[in-house]
C-alpha cells in the first residue's frame, strides 16, 4: 500500500467561534477513529497558527531564520494525515471525508518510494 499525505489547508486569521471549532474538533476526531478501524491511519496532527512558525535557511555556510510562516498566502497549512491505502481513488474518498470534518480544503500528495507503481 502506497503512503499519502493529506494537507488540510485554512484561511488565514482567526480561529472560528466556539460553536464551529468544537463541530470540527468532533467530526475530525471521529474521522480518526473511522482511519484507525479501517487500518489507514498513520499519523496525524494539527498545526498551531503560521504566526508561530519560524523559518530556517542554510545559506553559504550561514544559517538565518525569521519569523512567520514561509509561504505568504491568503491560505496556510493548518493539519495533516498522513495515511495508507491501495490507491489515488482511495485516498481523494478519504481527502473527501477530511475536507468534509475540518470544513476546508485537503490537498492529497503520494510520498514518494523506491518502487514507483
């Protein structure tokens, strides 16, 4: 079975009222639970805002950071799954139940392996 990363991407600002987070919170926590008993699940995990990421940059010799997230745009990677399962279709159906929990775009990206199918 072929290894596929799940990008769940959010608007950047807020985080959503109180009412909407918990619906997302319990509708990705059950995904979890569906991933886990069907045996796809890997790993996964939510991301804090892009206000707390920091950058690192190895540059002749140098290394320089700064603060921020490194891509500006109006949408940041906010979680991620990274799952298994025996093809492209099957991944985009479970990218399709991701989307519908979180309430947002996910992005499917096969890892790469030795043996290329």
């Amino acid at each position: 079975m072929k290894q596929y990363l799940l990008s769940v991407y959010h608007p950047e600002g807020g985080i959503p009222e109180r009412e909407v987070m918990e619906k997302i919170t319990a509708d990705v926590t059950a995904l979890n639970a569906e991933l886990r008993q069907s045996g796809a699940w890997v790993f996964a995990g939510g991301l804090h805002p892009p206000s707390t990421a920091t950058v690192v940059r190895a540059q002749g010799g140098e290394v320089i950071t700064t603060d921020g997230p490194f891509a500006e745009t109006k949408e940041q990677l906010g979680g991620f799954w990274v799952i298994t399962a025996p093809d492209l279709d099957a991944a985009l159906a479970w990218a399709a139940k991701g989307s519908a929990a979180c309430g947002g775009p996910v992005e499917v990206r096969p890892f790469q392996d030795d043996a290329e199918d």
